[in-house]
C-alpha cells in the first residue's frame, strides 16, 4: 500500500484512491494487524491459535474480492494481463523472468514457512519440558517438607 500509493501519485496525481481494489487490500491489511494483535495479546497458545483461525479465515473470503475487484466494477487498475483466456498479453522478455521469480518466491516462502513450523514445535517442546520441570521440582519440594515430620526415631 505504501509503494503502491507512492506510484500511485505520478500516475494518477494522488497517493489515494478509493478504488475497489486498494480499499479491499487496506481491509486485509487492518485485519492482518488484528491477526498480529489478537495472536500476541492472548497468553494461552492454543487459545490464540484458535482465535486467530478464525480470524485468518474470514481474512480470507477478503481474497477473491481483491482478485477478481478490477473485473466486477470499473477501478483504476488494469485486469489480468498474466493469466488470460487468450493468453498473457506480456511480452515474453519480461514473462519469463516474471514466472522464474513467482516460483522462486514461492519456493522460499515454503522453506521459510516449514523453518517456522519447526521453531514453533521446538518452542512448544521447550516449553513443556520447562513446565514438567517445575512440576517435578514443586512436587520433590512438597516431598522433601513431608519427610522430616514422618521420620520420627
């Protein structure tokens, strides 16, 4: 939104439209932010990973309407121009690369998304093993001030 509103002067002689397009992406961002709040406000992980399941997935009816806006009403953007019935009207020159670097980006975003998965099981590991430790110690604590009044020879 920010690039897009700094491009967005040049072209169209503001930073901002209320185009079908833009507004339905500064909704996505608004609820991306609830999403981002919600998760780091609750304590409970399970909780806040329920909450913020339902919160993703009403994020994502948002989806369609920004992808299919410039078709359904008349904005300022331009419709799809990559993939087309009657195919890409993007010179070959530049659809190459384009396409090397979606699935490119694609690619990380996997690898950088099963490292996270990876760092939040170990986190949640840590973390059990941190509260079965404390239990272990509150209950050989409670253990050890029973057994001098039960030892009495």
């Amino acid at each position: 939104l920010i690039t897009g509103s700094l491009w967005g002067k040049p072209m169209w002689g503001t930073y901002w439209v209320w185009d079908a397009r833009l507004t339905s992406v500064l909704v996505l961002l608004i609820m991306y932010l609830g999403l981002m709040t919600l998760w780091r406000t609750m304590e409970d992980p399970i909780r806040a990973g329920k909450a913020a399941a339902v919160l993703t997935l009403v994020g994502a009816l948002n989806l369609p309407v920004i992808k299919f806006s410039v078709d359904w009403w008349n904005t300022l953007h331009q419709p799809a121009s990559v993939m087309r019935m009657g195919g890409p009207t993007i010179h070959p020159d530049i659809l190459w690369p384009l396409l090397v670097m979606a699935i490119a980006f694609t690619l990380l975003f996997f690898v950088l998304h099963f490292m996270a998965m990876r760092n939040e099981i170990l986190r949640r590991r840590v973390r059990a093993l941190r509260l079965r430790a404390a239990s272990a110690a509150h209950s050989g604590a409670a253990a050890a001030t029973a057994r001098p009044a039960e030892v009495t020879s």
